[in-house]
C-alpha cells in the first residue's frame, strides 16, 4: 500500500507542467510574439534590400514605335540648289527596338553605406523589441502560473477551515445537547461554519478562473484540467546579486533601452544617408541595344558610359529632410534617457519587494506553528468550559489568515524572483 501511494505521488510529480515548460508552449503559439518575430523578418529583408543597391543592376528593354510620318532631314546646301527643299530620311516611320542596360554605382559619398547602417540598425532594434515582448510575455505566463498555484492552495486552506469549523461545530452541538453550552454558541459555529463554507466556494471559483486564463495562455479549452508543478526551494533561492549590480544588468540587457538605442543610431544613419545627396553621384552603365533602322549602316552594337549627378539646388529639400531625421534621433535618445530613470526605478521597487518577500519567509512559518498551538489551547479551554466559543472561534480564523500569509509569502517571494530578474534584462 506505501509502495502505491509513492509511485503515485512520483508520477503526479512528473506528469506536473513546470514554469519553463509552460514558457515554452505558451510562446511557441502567442500571435504577439509571432507578430514581432514576422516584423524582425521584415527588417532583414530592409537590410538585404539596402546592400542591394551596391551591387550592378541589369535591364532589359524592348517595345515598339510607330510614328505618323518618316522621320527626315531637310536639305540646304547652297552649292546644291537642285536640292534645295528636298528631305532625307533617317529612320523608319515603324520599328522595333531592344536593349540590355547594366548600371553599378561607383561612389555615392556615403548615400548607400549610410542606408546600409540604419537598415541593420533597425534590424537590431526589431530583434531587441522581439526579446522585449518575449521577456514580458514570459512575466505575465508566470503570473498566471503562480496565480493557478496560488489559487490552489487558497482551495487547500479554504477546505481545511472548513473541515476545522464543522469538527467544532460538532462538538458544540453534541456539548448543546447534553446541556453544557448555551444556544448562541451553537448559533455563532453555525454562522462560522457558513462563512466557512462559502470561503470554500469563492476560493474553488478563483481557482477555476485562474485556470482558465492560464489555458488561454496555453491555447488549450477553459475547461481541461491544470497540473502545475509547486514551487521549489531550489526556485526561491536568492540570486545573489547586489542592486549596484542588478542596475549595471538592467543597463546593459534591458531590451527597451536596446531597441532605443539602435533606433536613435538608425535616424541618425538615414540623416546621413540624406545629407549624401547633396554630394557628387557617380556610375558606370555599359550595354547592348538595337534599334530597327534600314538607314544605318549599323543598327545594333556595344556602348559604355560615365554619369555623374550632383544636386546643386534644391530649395532646401535634402536640408530639411536630413534635419528632420536628426531631430527624430534626438527624440528617441530623450525617450531613451528617460526609459533609464524608470528602469533603475523599477530595479530598485522589485529588489526592495524581494528583500520584503525574503524577510516575510523568516516569520510565516513559526507564525503557523503558533496559531496551531492557539487553536489547540483554545479548543482545550472550551472543553474544559475555560474559555468561551469566541475565542475558538478566533483562533480558526487566525489560523486561516496565518496560513494564508505563508503561502502568499511563498508566492509572493517567487514572482518577486521573476520580476527582479525582469527589471534586471535577465528573464
């Protein structure tokens, strides 16, 4: 019969779903985080498509012309005055004609490697709002794990107050029967064990809402059971890290402040990339083409070319433009000072939680021990008619409220745990 309920309990243990198994199927199916990850995507291919532009590009053109008359030139050689008026024609009133064009950029000052730099900067902070959303999602799917586990033990507390109350309501009333007790105390258990019961009720509820929103999370139905693994002593363990060093963490890690820095550097790159057009532009294009023409002696062949462009005067329009993105730059590194200072805010809020769920760890256990022995000594001193049912009574419900602290401490200490290591970047 022992070797039954072990291998029960073991099985029970294994077949319990842990934290890091939950991360792992809640995020393998959230559409926020796929969102982002499809969005990552897209700036790749941004950073593929700028370094396309150092590369040659190839064009293939051919149509078709149709003009009204024969294209000609009038004659007027004064030499020649039979031919005064007379027209020479130079080209096909109809033809067809094709090309190959192949065209490279040569220098651009700057203009393609500047837009180079704020696409891969975009990309990186795409990648940094990706871990962003993963680190958050993963806080809130804690959440609502501790909150299922909080909520069944709220269940296991609630139950045994209630089975406490009615094995004392049955000793009041075997006591009313025979004589030994008045009817109020028999009145007050039975009103104790009533609120008892529908503390049951609501504590059973929570639980079935807590459930719910964590199979939400899980993309499972509302309505199939929930086996969470309880937390360990090894989970509630203390880092060790000093806030001095949790704030150097939060600075160097916390994807917030990383994606705002690669988006100020990627304004700042577009501003270049801008300003470079004001700057010489020079290409090589080369190709082949041909043009149906009976008058050339040669219709078709090989041709080669140099282009430079500079833009002399343009109103102020490439000036504005580049000034526009650097104040944008500057904004996001306003945004991004500003992020900082709430950030070492909220390092400090969630080491000094810690430091609190920690000292409440040291005191909810003898607290426990000493309301049993309460219960116990006041249940002693009704039966010897030494003590009055209230304080029976009381004694139940400080039992209740110290149980109750010992496991909200636990929990407590353990999202605590999680959100100290989310303010840190850590998570």
């Amino acid at each position: 019969m022992i070797y039954i309920k072990l291998f029960t309990l073991s099985f029970g243990t294994c077949s319990a779903e842990t934290l890091q198994q939950a991360w792992t199927t809640a995020l393998s199916r959230n559409h926020t985080l796929a969102a982002s990850q499809y969005k990552e995507q897209s700036a790749q291919h941004q950073v593929a498509a700028a370094e396309a532009n150092y590369f040659p590009k190839v064009t293939l053109e051919t149509g078709y012309l149709r003009t009204e008359y024969e294209p000609a030139a009038k004659l007027s050689i004064p030499s020649l005055p039979f031919l005064q008026g007379a027209a020479l024609p130079f080209a096909q009133d109809s033809a067809y004609y094709g090309g190959v064009t192949i065209s490279a950029p040569v220098f651009t000052s700057g203009k393609i490697s500047s837009g180079v730099a704020a696409a891969k900067a975009m990309a990186d902070a795409s990648l940094a709002h990706t871990n962003l959303t993963r680190s958050e999602l993963k806080l809130a799917i804690a959440q609502s794990y501790i909150a299922v586990l909080r909520a069944e033990h709220a269940v296991v507390v609630a139950t045994s107050y209630s089975s406490a109350v009615s094995r004392h309501a049955s000793d009041v009333q075997a006591l009313f029967a025979h004589g030994y007790v008045a009817k109020h105390d028999l009145l007050a258990t039975q009103v104790a064990l009533a609120n008892a019961q529908q503390l049951g009720l609501q504590a059973n509820n929570a639980l079935e809402l807590t459930r719910a929103a964590y199979n939400r999370w899980m993309g499972r139905p509302y309505q199939q059971p929930v086996e969470l693994q309880d937390v360990s002593e090894a989970s509630l363990r203390d880092s060790g890290m000093d806030l001095p060093s949790l704030l150097q963490s939060a600075n160097a890690q916390r994807p917030e402040l990383q994606e705002l820095s690669k988006q100020s550097e990627a304004y700042q790159q577009q501003a270049s990339s801008v300003r470079a057009g004001h700057l010489p532009q020079i290409g090589v294009s080369g190709g082949y083409s041909k043009l149906e023409n009976k008058y050339l002696a040669e219709d078709k062949g090989w041709w080669v070319g140099v282009v430079m462009k500079w833009n002399l005067f343009d109103a102020g329009l490439v000036r504005h433009q580049a000034s526009e993105l650097a104040a944008n730059a500057q904004a996001v590194a306003e945004v991004a000072q500003d992020t900082r200072e709430r950030i070492a805010l909220q390092v400090r809020q969630s080491w000094l939680s810690h430091q609190e769920a920690n000292a409440r760890m040291q005191l909810v256990d003898k607290a426990v021990e000493q309301a049993d022995e309460s219960l116990a000594l006041a249940r002693e001193r009704y039966r010897s008619g030494l003590g009055p049912n209230s304080e029976v009574l009381d004694a139940e419900a400080s039992r209740l409220q110290a149980c109750s602290n010992r496991d909200n401490a636990v929990y407590d200490r353990e999202l605590s745990r999680l959100q100290l290591q989310y303010a840190a970047g850590s998570l």
